[in-house]
C-alpha cells in the first residue's frame, strides 16, 4: 500500500515516465556530477524493465526522493561486483523476474529535504515489494563516504567494523544498519568516481523472514 501525503509526510508513489527528467535532475543534485550513475536513458529502461521496482517522493507537487530497484539472482553474481555489472551497465536488462533478491540501484533524497525520514519511506517500500513478490530479501551496494577521512589508518574492512560497534558514524552506512540491513562484505571499485568511498562499497542484505 502506497502512503499518501501529508502536511509532513511525502507522497511515496510508483515511478512514471513523465517523472524522468525531474528524477535525473535530483540524482545530479544528490549525487553530484561525477558520482552520478543513472540519467535520463537510464531511468527510461528501469521503467521498461521493471516499473514496479521504480519509486518516487513527492511534496506538494515536487519530487524530492527517489529510488530505483531490480531483481537479480545474486548466484549469477561473484562475491566482488561492481554498480555496472549488477545493472546490467545501468540499463536494467538484466533484471530477472525469476530472481532471489531485490537488488537496490539507488536511493536519492534532495538535500533540502533530508532528515524528514523521507529517506526510511523509500526503504520501507522496497521492503513491502519485497515481501509482496515473496523475494529472499533486498541487497545492494552502499557507499561508505566518511571512509576517506579514515582511511589512513583503517582498511576497508576495519572501518565498516567501527561502524558496526558503533565507534564511529557513517551517514550512509549507520542509516543502513539502522534499516535492518546487515554488512556482508566489502566490495572494491565498486562505483567509479566514488572518491569520498575511495570506490569502495559495503554489500548489504535484508533478509526477509516471511520468504
């Protein structure tokens, strides 16, 4: 069931094609221009591939959130991928209906809006999705941006295991674990460009136990 909007509360609907534009200028602007993955061409294939997977934030008329899914069986994947080769270069045409797991491409929420849980909501979809198309669960690859800060000191491996115990904060991975999502490993070079991640992303899952 889609939530409706209130005062506070965003309009959390299915992507549609004449979303597009505003949905790859919101990815530019959360993003930024060399971290950006998905354009226009991009977000055109997800909605033929795969519509139901494809979701949008809306306030008072503007999209202000974003996010973008398929399924995949991860069997067909190695232990190390990157963004490109789990999405099929960004296009989608490997999605795979008969798959094991969602597999989330991106999450964007503007950056005037951030804080208003706008963010969980988005999750919270992919989650009834999943549980709705009897999936395993959700995975993905998410980025690790105060990593840089640290990385003198830290490998990979240990810094997401500080975030873990809680010893130091990550905005995007804490905000993941705080969803349910559970670390599975590190991945390398995973989104190019990354350089607050250092091109390194963790490989998370939620399990879903009504599978």
């Amino acid at each position: 069931m889609l939530k409706t909007e209130s005062l506070d509360e965003p309009l959390i609907r299915a992507m549609k094609p004449n979303d597009i534009i505003d949905v790859a200028a919101l990815a530019a602007k959360g993003f930024g221009n060399e971290q950006i993955v998905f354009k226009e061409k991009h977000y055109e294939k997800h909605l033929e591939h795969f519509p139901n997977g494809q979701f949008v934030a809306e306030l008072e008329g503007k999209i202000v959130g974003s996010c973008s899914s398929l399924i995949v069986d991860m069997s067909d994947y190695a232990k190390q991928h990157t963004i490109s080769e789990i999405t099929g270069n960004g296009y989608f045409h490997n999605h795979n209906g008969d798959g094991t797991h969602l597999y989330g491409a991106d999450v964007v929420v503007h950056p005037s809006y951030r804080g208003r849980k706008i963010g969980h909501r988005l999750y919270e979809q992919r989650r009834q999705l999943c549980r709705k198309l009897g999936l395993k669960g959700i995975m993905f690859g998410g980025r690790i941006p105060h990593y840089h800060r640290y990385a003198q000191e830290l490998s990979a491996e240990e810094y997401c295991q500080r975030v873990i115990n809680g010893d130091l904060q990550d905005p995007v991975m804490s905000f993941q674990l705080g969803q349910g999502f559970q670390f599975q490993r590190v991945l390398e070079g995973y989104l190019p460009k990354d350089h607050e991640s250092l091109e390194y992303a963790t490989l998370m899952e939620w399990k879903n136990t009504d599978a």
